[in-house]
C-alpha cells in the first residue's frame, strides 16, 4: 500500500454526487455485469439496455480510464460502463440513492480511492474527481485493513476482466456488443 497518504478520514454521507457527476464513468467488470444480471434478474438484452459504449477515440487512453481494457465491438473499440441519463445520471440512481447498492459495480464501491497493482504492491490514491465528494476528511480515519482488502477484490475483477478482453479482443469473430454480454454472463470465471 501506498505509505505517502495513510492519514485519510472518510465517512460516505450519501450524498449521490459521484453517482451524478457527468464526467465520472461508471465503468463495470465482467463480474460487475454478472452481478447485475443475476441481482436484477436481467437477461442478456436487459443487461445491455442498462450499459453504454463507450467508444475509444484515440490511441491514448483518457485520464482516469489507463487501468481499463476497451473491448471490440460491431461499432470499434469501447469501455463499458452503466448507462447515464442526459443529465448525468446514473441510471441507478433514484432520490439520490443507488438503487442497486449491495450489487453496485466495483468504481462505485471504491470511490473515492483508487487502487492499481505495481508488480507485486498494490497502490492506492485518491481519485482525480475527489473534490466533488463531500464524505472526504470527515468520518472516522480509513483502516488500511478494510482498504487492502477492497483492492484485492477489485483489482482481482479487474486483472480478470482484463484477461477475457484480451482473449475477446484477439479471437472472436462475431464481435458485436450481444454476443460479447451474452460471453460474460456464460463466463464461470465471473460468477465465482
Ligand atoms: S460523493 Fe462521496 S459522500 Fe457523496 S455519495 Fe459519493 S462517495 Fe458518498
Ligand atoms: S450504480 Fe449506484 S453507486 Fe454506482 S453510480 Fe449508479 S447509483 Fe451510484
């Protein structure tokens, strides 16, 4: 873990900024989707309703997405992420609270910290839109138990989405935005 930042205080207070903030994609995994599908009962096409693409618009990756893989689809290469409303939105979101909470996509649970593993540390920092949440600095101080453990799991669905987008990306023929959903919800590696 990062040892430059280790005094951090923190208490969500629900406020449903960062569920609002328009720049902020709410980017999903593999297992994120499957989660999804199987909490909400979603089939495969409900799924993808529930989903936007992204499409990638140049070689370097925007700021904040580097740790994501796009993946292939009939329209070019594209992040997935849970679909916003015009006016910035999450879908999930309703009176300012998250309508999917247990079941909600890894960003959301990390948010507003970010992990990302070096060789065999992993790091973590503070994201780049921190200063629109109001639960920073308030609260009780972050253990870095609980930390180290929420990004374990979230970068374990990372490193795993990232080796299905590799292997879709390389070999699938039929690389249209169905059939890919339709791949990871068949995917046993996301429903562990
Ligand atoms: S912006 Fe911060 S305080 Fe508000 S809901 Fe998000 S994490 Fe919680
Ligand atoms: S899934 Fe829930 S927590 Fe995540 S952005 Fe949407 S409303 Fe917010």
């Amino acid at each position: 873990m990062n040892p430059k930042i280790e005094q951090v205080f923190f208490e969500c207070t629900k406020c449903g900024d960062c569920c609002r903030e328009r720049t902020l994609l709410v980017t999903v995994t593999g297992r994120d989707i499957v989660r999804l599908s199987n909490g909400l009962g979603f089939t495969s096409n409900e799924v993808i309703k529930a989903l936007d693409f992204y499409l990638v618009s140049s070689e370097e990756p925007p700021k904040g997405l580097q740790d994501i893989p796009s993946v292939k689809t009939e329209h070019g290469s594209a992040y997935i992420a849970l679909k916003k409303l015009e006016n910035g939105d999450c879908i999930f979101l309703k009176d300012d609270l998250c309508m999917i909470h247990p079941i909600r996509p890894g960003v959301c649970m990390s948010f507003p910290f970010v992990f990302r593993s070096e060789k065999t540390d992993i790091t973590w920092g503070l994201s780049a839109k921190k200063e629109i949440c109001p639960g920073l600095g308030i609260g009780p101080e972050v253990k870095l138990e609980d930390l180290r453990e929420l990004a374990a799991a979230v970068l374990e669905d990372l490193s795993l989405f990232k080796s299905f987008a590799k292997e879709w990306n390389r070999n699938e023929q039929n690389q249209t935005a169905a059939r890919l959903i339709e791949m990871i919800l068949s995917d046993p590696r996301f429903s562990a």
